[in-house]
C-alpha cells in the first residue's frame, strides 16, 4: 500500500512532468492548429485565447461552462437556458475547444454569455482565465478530465461538476492507466451527474466516491426543436414534391461519404426521383465531399450556393452550419455517421425528434443507451454494413405506414425521457449556488 504522503508526492512529481511535456509540445500544438488551418481556417485565430490571455468579461463571478465541440456545446444548449431561467442574475462564461462548438455558442447565445475558447492545460494558462473570469462555478460537459485544469481550480476553491457525464469501457481502462493521478483528479470534483447507470458505474469503478455520485439521465433528450422549424422544412419539401423520396446522411466522415454514394446508386434504380441530403460532420471536409459527389457523376446542387433543388436535383449538399436539425425535417430517412466507421456514432435523437426513422452502423460506442433505446423502440435499426444499410433504405422508402410507425416511435421516446436538466439544474442550486 502506497502511504497518503508518499502518494501525495507522487501526485504531485507527475503533475510536474506532466506540465513540463506540455511545454515542450508547444510548437507541435501550434504547428497542428496552422495545420488544421488549411481546412478550416478559424483554427488560425484567437490564439491567446487558448493560452488563457483575452479581455475580461464585463461581468465575472458566475458559471463557467467548458463544451469541447460541436455535440457537446449543441447538447448544452438546454442547461443553460434552464440555467438563465432560474440564475437570471448569474454571468455565465462558455468555453470550447473546437470553432465549430465556438460558432454553434456564439450563433445561439449571441452577447447573453461571455465566450472565449478553452485555455490550454498549462497552469498559468488556466491561472489567467480564472483571473480574468472569476466562476463560482465550473461545469464540464460529458467527460472532460485535465489535471490542471481540476487541480488549479480546486486551489481556487472553485467546485466542479460533470455533466451528462459519459464514461465508456474503453475510457474507462484508458483512464485507469494513469494510476494514483487518476485519484487525484477525481478527488476534485464535487459531483458527477451521470447520463446513466453504467456510465455511474464506471465512475465508480475508476474511482469516484458513491456519495458523489448522481444520475439524472442523458440531457440530450431535453433538447427541443426550433419553433417554426418543422412548417418551414414543409414548406421547402413541397418545392421538391412531398412524394419525393428523400434520404439524408448527416454527420459523415472520411469513409461513408464514398460507401453511401455508392448505396444511392441502387436506390436511384429502385426510386429514380430519389434526393440525397449529404451532410459531412466537419466543415473543413465539405470541399473535400463536393469533389466526391462531383467524381460520382450526380447532379447535385449545395445549400450554401442558394440554388433551388429541382426534379433533376439527384444530391443535395448540406455544407452551412447550424441546419443540421432543419436538414433531417426535409427526410424520409435519417442515416447518422461515425458509425459506418469506428468513430463511435454521434446523436440518433435529433433526427428522432422531428419524426425520422434512423438508420445506424455497427461503430455506435459513444451512444449506447440512447442506440439501444431507439432500437428497442423501432425508431432506430443498426446495420453491419453498407449492403444491409441499402436494404433498410429500400424497405423504409417502400413501407410509408411502417416509416411513420417508426418515426412516431422516436418522437414519444423522446418525450419519455426528458427530464435530466431539470434534475441537473436543482443539484446546482442545492448545492453550489445560495
């Protein structure tokens, strides 16, 4: 057994070294972000802010929530609007790590939050933006583990909770690696409120002490479609003719885009006046996409261009930010990416939610819980491969009264489910805001 001064001194030899390799990866870090420029150039700007080095907010004090991305910033977007109902008073400080999370906060939230991007894990960096931002407050959404990011603002007396925490086998045993350090970053956290039992349980079994531990549910069922958006996706479908069939593949990545072209080839032959709706996950790839549907020989025309989908209208790209829930409310069919590959799937409930029968891969390891709830449903069907994916499509496309069934089955499994930010919202006033 490892004593408590002789653990303590461990803990704190690996922070060191831990800190010291980051220094040194500085330029890689820098030469990654110029890199990752070339497909998307706002990786380019707002440099310092990662280094913990902006103008501080006219108001401090308040809540300060991190989202990494995309998905985790979309999914936040109930909490802190339940969060603004019942704190109107509080200032509230949203990081992110990606631009994409970064235009998703500011296009939702405009000037009613402060928004600077996630300093980088070094302790002055983190030292500067809590300085500068002063929480009372730190919320991380889903799992979010940087040791000094939790240890500096443990010093500052700062409690931290874990939203919609999601802790998978494989993070699990990855985290465990790390050993007694492990121990240390859990021990800073005041609470975990889990999307679900085995993600509790793994918290538990990586380290976290039982009384910290609570599980209001997933917060992603909470989200709550646009008013207006399903008249105004009725209203463009019509333009395109509602018995049109229509498929979408939304949230793609390198390696679907190519197999689900393929795949509307055999759709076409069945239902010539087939459209598919690609949407590409990352908006750096969007070119990338355009010169494959290009290459496939469709006629295709792309949202950002403006120009009207006709009857000869075979691919319609999805390349704008913001619409991907509009998109799904023009289809027939929902197929959602990371999931032909091994990338782990991203969110079924969207496309549930306006009433679209979802289509899925076998890489669905980030959404376990909410995959097996559609699927047991019948909202949801999870394929093997591109040729079972071709056969669902058909028989979907082919079945309208069994296509509807099945959407209705999304719609109301969302409705049961709801409920996790409330929960969340009343852990926070119980125990960190007087």
């Amino acid at each position: 057994m490892i004593g408590p001064m002789l653990k303590s001194f461990i803990q704190s030899v690996f922070r060191w070294i831990y800190t010291i390799i980051l220094v040194f990866a500085i330029p890689a870090i820098l030469l990654r972000l110029w890199w990752r420029g070339f497909k998307n150039p706002a990786y380019r700007s707002r440099w310092l802010e990662r280094f913990g080095m902006f103008k501080a907010p006219a108001q401090s004090g308040g809540l300060w929530l991190h989202a990494v991305s995309l998905g985790e910033s979309i999914a936040a977007i109930p909490l802190i609007r339940q969060f603004q109902q019942r704190f109107p008073d509080t200032p509230i400080t949203i990081t992110t790590t990606t631009p994409t999370g970064s235009a998703c906060i500011q296009s939702t939230f405009g000037n009613e939050v402060f928004h600077v991007y996630c300093p980088y894990d070094f302790p002055w960096s983190i030292q500067q933006f809590l300085k500068r931002v002063r929480p009372r407050l730190l919320i991380l959404m889903e799992t979010e583990l940087w040791l000094n990011c939790l240890w500096v603002s443990k010093q500052h007396n700062i409690p931290i909770m874990i939203a919609n925490g999601r802790l998978s086998p494989k993070s699990l045993i990855g985290y465990k690696r790390l050993g007694v350090m492990i121990q240390k970053m859990l021990d800073c956290i005041h609470i975990v409120a889990a999307q679900s039992e085995r993600d509790g349980a793994n918290f538990i079994a990586l380290g976290l002490a039982p009384d910290r531990l609570q599980v209001p549910g997933n917060i992603k069922f909470d989200f709550s479609i646009q008013e207006g958006l399903t008249q105004d996706a009725s209203v463009l479908r019509a333009t395109w003719g509602k018995s049109r069939p229509v498929m979408i593949a939304a949230s793609t990545h390198a390696g679907e885009e190519a197999q689900i072209l393929t795949v509307f080839k055999a759709v076409l032959a069945q239902f010539p006046d087939a459209l598919l709706i690609v949407v590409p996950r990352h908006p750096e790839r969007f070119t990338l996409v355009e010169t494959m549907i290009q290459d496939a020989g469709y006629s295709w025309v792309s949202r950002r261009s403006g120009l009207a989908v006709t009857a000869e209208t075979q691919v319609f790209l999805g390349d704008t930010l913001g619409e991907l829930n509009f998109l799904y409310a023009l289809a027939d069919v929902a197929f959602v990416g990371g999931s032909l590959v091994p990338i782990g799937g991203h969110n079924t409930l969207e496309p549930a939610a306006v009433g679209v029968p979802i289509i899925v891969g076998p890489h669905t390891h980030n959404f376990v819980e909410i995959t097996a709830l559609l699927s047991a449903c019948g909202a949801l069907v999870q394929v093997e491969n591109s040729t079972a994916l071709l056969q669902t499509i058909l028989y979907w496309l082919s079945h309208p009264e069994k296509r509807q069934a099945a959407g209705d089955f999304g719609k109301a499994a969302i409705e049961k489910n709801r409920g996790a930010v409330s929960k969340i919202i009343d852990l926070i006033q119980d125990h960190f805001i007087p």
